[in-house]
C-alpha cells in the first residue's frame, strides 16, 4: 500500500512540474474548453461576427495576462536571490574582497650586496 501511495506522489509531483511549466499551454486548453462560452459572453467582438474573431480576442488578452504575471514572478524571484546573496557576504562595506597585499621585492642591481651572498649559497657541488 505504501509503495502504491509514493508512486501517486511522484506522478503528481511530476504533472504538477509539467503543469506549471506550461502554463501558456494551459491557457491554450482552457480556452479550447470554454470557446462557446467565451465567444457568446466575453468576445470584445461579438457584435461584429464578419471578422471571425471566435474568441481569439479573448485568447490573446488571457495570454498577455499569464506572460504578464511570468514576468513579475520571475523579477520577484530574481530579487529574492539577489538579496540573499547580498545577506551571505560579509559585511565589509565591499561588495568584492580587497585585494591581497603582496610583500615589496627590491630589484636586482648588478653588483648589490645580496650578488655576492647568492653566489657564495648556489654553488654546485665540488667532486671529491
């Protein structure tokens, strides 16, 4: 019985990811579905049956809607990331990490002190 339950669970789970990302799909069916209705009650074009509209009017004002409603979902989405990324750096007043300090090197002169010590450290080894 229980492996009957999460079979169920998962094939919802799925129709539901499938649903919800089609949903212009889904405007499609349910216009389909409800043409007649649509065309007699909400059609801007009903009192002029020469241009053949059938509802389409109907269709492209409800999918306008949805995309719509896609577009501010997806903004709000965006800022909710972008505001949790922005509460998981440190707090430094930076958005990007300062650089590394890298330690000063003085440049090699010809003929400087440090020649004479480098030369008397690397010297190869002498056969016996």
């Amino acid at each position: 019985m229980a492996r009957k339950l999460y079979h169920i669970a998962r094939l919802v789970l799925v129709l539901s990811v499938l649903l919800s990302t089609q949903s212009l799909i889904m405007v499609q069916i349910a216009f389909k579905v409800r043409q007649d209705y649509i065309i007699e009650r909400l059609c801007v074009n009903r009192d002029r049956p020469e241009m053949n509209c059938d509802g389409f009017c109907q269709l492209t004002k409800m999918m306008q809607e949805k995309h719509d409603q896609e577009q501010q979902d997806r903004a709000a989405v965006l800022e909710l990331l972008i505001s949790s990324v922005h509460a998981m750096l440190p707090v430094t007043g930076f958005l990007v990490a300062p650089p590394i300090k890298r330690p000063d090197y003085a440049p090699f002169i010809a003929g400087s002190p440090a020649q004479g010590v480098l030369a008397d450290v690397f010297v190869p080894p002498r056969s016996v």
